[in-house]
C-alpha cells in the first residue's frame, strides 16, 4: 500500500493519511485496523538539512523524532524516538520528523551531527504505525527545500516538479509494487 500526506501531496496510487505525525498516526491506524496491508510505502516531499541537493530523491526505513529544544539541551525525551527497518541502519538515511519545520540553518547542522539528514513530518509517525502492526515499511521522497531560513519558500517554488519526479520515480521503480 502506498500513502502520501494529502493537502496539496497527493498521488493517484497512494492513499492520503493527512499532515504532520498526528493525522498521519491516527488515519494510518484506521486503515491498519480495518484492513492491514503486506507493506506501506510512504511518498512525500522532505527538506534537507544541508547534505541531499533539491529533487534529490531518497528512499529510507529509518526514522527518528527529534527536536529543537532536545538538541538545544532544553528537553528529554522517555520514549523511543528511533526507528529502523534497514537491514544496515548505519548506512540508511534517517528521516526526522516533527509537527515544526526547522528554518535555521544552525539547527540544520545541528541535527547533521546526530546524524538525520532529510526532515519529513509524516514519516516517524508512519514508521511507529507500521512497527505496532508488524508491517513492512519504507519511504521515497523528493527534496524540495533546505530547512535554512527560506524554507517555506523553496519549499512552494519547488513543490510541483517534486511530486511530478516522485509520480515519475516510483511508477517507473516500484511499478510491481503498484501492480502496474
């Protein structure tokens, strides 16, 4: 099963799961209860935190969830906030996500050291779900912004041609996935 964020992000082979770590959970959940599928391949759009160019596309199992104020040494988490499915997590590019959108250039670096290199709001929420329900899982997405002080902005300029590589990549890579 294929699924995408919705709002704007949307596939004609994916399944819409709504915006940010919340939505994403509870409407994935729904569809997991009602009819869980061999495996979920999320698609969607990433900000990079410096390393990935624009329309770099990149396929992950590993995500994590963290933030700012954990990096600034303000705040301490008691769950687990990595996932992995990778066979060599070393080696996997690990998504972050969280409901905010980095915009410094700084705090891009930051989380560079700990090792994430895209950010995607979905994506841990995506991965927690499919871990719960012992279902295979992954995630494609296309680079549209670096999460420096223009993200927004680079983020809508190149938002189109994203999802447009995205359509073209996975219906040319994983089209027996997609039962093409």
């Amino acid at each position: 099963m294929f699924v995408c964020a919705g709002n704007g992000e949307s596939f004609d082979f994916a399944t819409p799961i709504g915006v940010g770590m919340i939505e994403a959970s509870i409407n994935l959940t729904r569809i997991m209860l009602m009819s869980p599928p061999e495996f979920i391949i999320f698609v969607g759009t990433a900000g990079s935190y410096g390393k990935k160019e624009i329309f770099d596309i990149v396929f992950s199992r590993s995500a994590c969830n963290i933030e700012q104020s954990f990096m600034e040494e303000n705040s301490y988490t008691p769950i687990d906030n990595f996932i992995s499915v990778a066979p060599n997590p070393q080696k996997d590019i690990i998504i972050n996500s969280s409901n905010y959108i980095t915009t410094s250039k700084e705090a891009s670096k930051k989380y560079l050291d700990y090792g994430t290199e895209l950010e995607n709001m979905e994506f841990f929420g995506v991965m927690s779900v499919a871990r719960e329900f012992n279902v295979k899982v992954a995630g494609v997405f296309c680079v549209t912004n670096y999460c420096f002080d223009n993200a927004h902005e680079e983020f809508m300029k190149n938002r189109a041609e994203a999802m447009a590589r995205l359509d073209f990549y996975v219906k040319k890579n994983l089209k027996d996935e997609l039962s093409l």
